[in-house]
C-alpha cells in the first residue's frame, strides 16, 4: 500500500549503499529521490517541503557531529546509508504521531465518538468496524444511525450492527440532531457506554453539512470526533481535513482503503495540516478489516524494514502471548530454523489471508512478483519440509552445497526440484531479512551467494 513512498526510499538507500559518510551533496542526491517518491504517493507539496527540511537538517547535523568525532579519532560504525533512513524512519513516525492515545474515554458516563466524512468515504461501515473494534476490547457500543442523507445508510449501518451483534438506534422521520440527542437515553436504556454516531455526508464539503455536523457537536459533546478520509483520494485529503478541521476541531483521523492501490501520501499530510492524527486503519470492507494505525510499522514498512510487530500482533490473536514474544525474539535475532518456518506456516494457516501477511514480511516487497504465495501452495511448502532430514532442517544450507539433497525432497514431496530450491532461497531470504532486522549482521556472511 505504500509502495510509491517505499521506492524512493530504496533508491535513496541505494545511492548511499557503500558509503561511509554523510555529506552535504550526498544528502542532497537522496533527498532528491525521497521528494519524488513523496509526490508521487500524492504526500501534499507543503508537506513534502516540511518533510525534506527537518531530514536535511538532522543528517546535516550528523555530518557536523560525525566530522568532530572523526577529529577524536573515531571511526563511523553505520553506513551513510543506515545514519539517512534512520533519520527518515523517525521523521516519519513524527509526522504521524498523534499525541496521546487513540481515543479519549469519558472519565464516568457514556463516551460519544462522532464519525464524519464525505460520502462514499467509508463512514458507514468504519462506524461498525470501530464498534465490533471496541467491544473487542470489553466496550459496549451503540451505533446511531444519523446519515439520513443517503437513502440506505441507515439500512446499511442495522444489517452490519447485526453481523456483529451491536444494537443500532435510529428514529424513522426525525432529524439527524434529535437522533442524536436522544441516542444517549437509549444508551442508558441499554447499558451501553460507548455511542458512535454515524453522520450525514455529501459529495463535496458545503455549508449545509456543516451547519448540521456543527449542530450534532453542540449537542452530544462527544469526546472524540473522527474524520472518515479514503486514502484513494490521494492530495484532496488534505484539502477535505482541513475543511473538516476548521469546522469541528477533529481529535483523529480514519484512513480507509489502504487495501487498494491507494497511494498511502494521506497518511503523512493530514496531522501537519489539522494536528489531527490518523489513528485507525480500514484495511479491506469486511467489518474486521480495520486496526489501529501504527505509525512504526509504516514508517518500518516504507523504508523496506517489514511489519515485524504488526505480524507479530496477528499471531498474538492465534498464539499465546508468550510464545508469540519469544518468536519475535527469535526471528529479530536471524535464529529461525526450518521447524520454526513450518510452525508459522501452520499457525498462518489458521490465521486468515496469506497475502496480508506476507506483506508484513521483512522484504517480502523485493521478492519478484512469481513467487506469489497462495494457501493452496502452504500444503506443498508443508509436504516438502515435512520430507526434509532433521539435520536439512537444522541446516538448509545443505541443499545448497549438495544439490543431491534437493532431488530426494523433490522426489520424496511429489514437487518439481525448482519449487524445493526456491523454498530454501526463500527460507533463507527471509532468515537474512530478520538477522538484518535484529542488527546481526553476521549472518550475511553464511549465505553463500545472498550477500
Ligand atoms: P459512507 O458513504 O462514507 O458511509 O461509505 P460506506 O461505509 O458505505 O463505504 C463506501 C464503500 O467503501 C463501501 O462499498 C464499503 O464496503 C467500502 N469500504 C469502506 N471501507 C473500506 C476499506 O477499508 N477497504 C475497502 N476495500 N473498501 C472499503
């Protein structure tokens, strides 16, 4: 999802690989490419300027810092390379992180979350995925149905209430503010101490909509008020968040369809420009395909690090807790064996779709398009390494240094001796990857040919 920003990233990263120092001019040779790559992920021109300004000045001040250490006689321990995407990696995260937490709970009381945004924006159905979200975590919603513009909203909002067993409150021919008002008696009714209110929304932002937004707010004084915003709309987002903003004072922002192709630039304009933070994800249309945005694991994930910890999260639903931190530990150290491999591909296999794991693999972004995984292929990765000798699985270097080894799996699996070697090239890759991760540099030298 943000693969335009990740590029430029990567050749920045490229054209200082093998130096050892940060200079002026080469900085401003990454800087160059790291502009492009922002614009071209639709990150808003002022922004970028913002952006590349406070990079500049950190690497600067690190050539300045580094050159008088250098007079003390000490040598550089990172590369020009690494010193340039740590600064970015923690510029980003400072672009993107909002202060305090996601949301804000009423001390005693029902807390009030209002959803707005334009139409078509996700508002609807982020309502219910936020409320499935929070009683997730022990919360009891009430979705009010409060878009009477669009003639199926309401409908809409009831039919996802119900797939995840939420009630919904709406008053047929009442206005949206005296739905409004009146939610929280039903709350009250029900036990209820979360209220999300679903909103009107309009093609195009006008005075009648936020007449009636600014009316609702007066009204329910909720805690927090959230901003739907579709990433796909690339630069228009901060152009939406800001006219949102100077009306409502928003306390956080909901970026949805970072599933499509959607350049993911949003998600770096939108608090410099409204202090707004984005603070949740929507992530594909059913009602679990929403999380908290983490701005770590997208500033990991654009500068080609991988999720580690938001992959580490999914298997936290499937595993327990211990386990899962003693597997992080394991993989950030490069000490992931083939058994390790196999114990993933089976927990992956209860954990839902391969695809949006994979891309929170370290790397994985890299690896040429063919070497897709799809679950059908997990049974045969899952046949083959079961045909692996527990001295292979302790050592797949072997298959590499004797290819006679590659034929007996294959033949003993039933696969192809390409799918065995790409499987260990693969397994080894991503060992590589994770041994990177955790600054062990010291695996790099053990794979043959994968310097
Ligand atoms: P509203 O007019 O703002 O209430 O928008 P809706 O909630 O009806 O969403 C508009 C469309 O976007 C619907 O078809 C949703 O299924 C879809 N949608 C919402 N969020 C996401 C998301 O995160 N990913 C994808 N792929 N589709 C989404």
């Amino acid at each position: 999802m943000f693969d335009a920003i990740a590029k430029g990233f990567r050749q920045a990263k490229n054209r200082l690989a093998g130096l050892t120092e940060l200079t002026e001019q080469n900085i401003e040779t990454a800087l160059r490419e790291v502009r492009l790559s922002l614009l071209e992920a639709d990150v808003e021109l002022g922004v970028v300027k913002v952006f590349l300004a406070r990079v500049k000045e950190k690497a600067l001040g690190e050539v300045v810092r580094v050159r008088a250490k250098g007079q003390g006689g000490e040598t550089m321990k990172v590369s020009a390379a690494d010193q340039f995407v740590k600064i970015c990696h923690d510029e980003i995260i400072e672009f993107m992180t909002g202060e305090g937490p996601a949301l804000t709970f009423a001390e005693k009381g029902i807390t009030g979350i209002m959803m707005v945004g334009l139409q078509g924006s996700g508002k609807t159905t982020s309502s219910a995925k936020l409320a499935r979200y929070l009683q997730k975590d022990g919360k009891k919603p009430l979705l009010v149905a409060a878009d009477m513009q669009r003639p199926a909203a309401v409908e809409q909002l009831q039919v996802l209430g119900k797939s995840v067993d939420i009630p919904v409150f709406n008053i047929p021919g009442e206005s949206p503010v005296a739905i409004c008002e009146k939610a929280e008696a039903e709350a009250k009714r029900l036990g209820r101490d979360v209220i999300i209110y679903d909103t009107a929304g309009r093609l195009a932002i006008d005075e009648a909509l936020m007449q009636e937004l600014a009316d609702i707010k007066t009204k329910v004084e909720p805690e927090n008020i959230l901003l739907v915003v579709d990433a796909m709309i690339g630069q228009d987002a901060v152009k939406v968040s800001k006219g949102f903003h100077d009306r409502l004072s928003l306390t956080g922002v909901v970026l949805t369809k970072l599933d499509g192709d959607a350049r993911g630039g949003a998600a770096m304009s939108v608090k410099e420009v409204t202090g707004a933070a984005v603070r949740f994800a929507g992530i594909g249309e059913g009602t679990d395909k929403f999380e908290e945005f983490r701005p770590e694991g997208m500033a990991s994930r654009v500068l080609g690090m991988g999720d580690v910890v938001g992959l580490m999260k999914d298997f936290e639903d499937v595993v327990d807790q211990e386990k899962a931190a003693a597997d992080a530990m394991k993989m950030l150290q490069g000490d992931f064996t083939l058994d390790d491999f196999l114990a993933q591909i089976r927990m992956i296999q209860k954990m839902g779709s391969l695809k949006d794991i994979m891309g929170k693999l370290p790397g994985m972004d890299q690896l040429p398009a063919d070497v897709n995984l799809d679950d059908r292929e997990l049974v045969k990765i899952e046949a083959m390494i079961s045909s692996f000798t527990s001295f292979e699985r302790r050592d797949p270097y072997a298959l590499i240094r004797e290819p006679s080894r590659v034929a007996r799996i294959a033949r003993g699996s039933g696969t192809p001796e390409q799918a065995v070697s790409e499987l260990v090239q693969r397994f080894l890759f991503m060992k590589q990857m994770m041994g990177n991760m955790g600054g062990m540099g010291g695996l790099l030298g053990n794979i043959p040919g994968m310097r």
